[in-house]
C-alpha cells in the first residue's frame, strides 16, 4: 500500500474520534434540546456536531497530502543513496 494511502487511512480513521467522543458527550451530557436524544436527532439538529462530522473528511485529505509528500522524499532519498 502506498504511503498516502496509509496516511489518508490513519487520518481518517483519527478524525473518526470527534464525531464520536462528540456524539457520546451529546448523548452522555446533553444540554437542553427540544429535539429527542436519538443519535440522527444529535447530528442533524445541533451544527457544532455537523461540523465536527466532517473531521474525518479533512483529517483524511491533509494526512494524504502529508502522505504524498512523504512518497516524495523517499524517492528522492533513494536516488540521492543510489547515486
């Protein structure tokens, strides 16, 4: 597996944490809400949530980022160790 890959899945996969450590507080520690307390209910009424939802999102895309550049410089490591 190329190395962006792996950081793209480890990014993900850490910013899975927020949404869910936020749903569990929300569920755990609610404040006062109208609206029941069902899980879909925490994420499509409350916007601070929505926005901790797309944590994984970005987490993912900039590790991969992170992930492509680190390919880079192996690359060029081996060819300067080559040469």
């Amino acid at each position: 597996m190329k190395t962006s890959y792996k950081f793209l899945v480890l990014g993900a996969l850490f910013g899975l944490c927020f949404p869910f450590i936020a749903t569990l507080l929300e569920l755990f520690y609610p404040v006062s809400r109208p609206v029941g307390n069902t899980i879909l209910d925490i994420h499509t009424t409350d916007p601070l949530i929505m926005i901790i939802d797309t944590a994984p999102f970005f987490l993912g895309f900039f590790a991969y980022l992170i992930g492509q550049r680190q390919e880079r410089n192996e690359n060029i490591n081996k060819e300067l160790m080559s040469s």
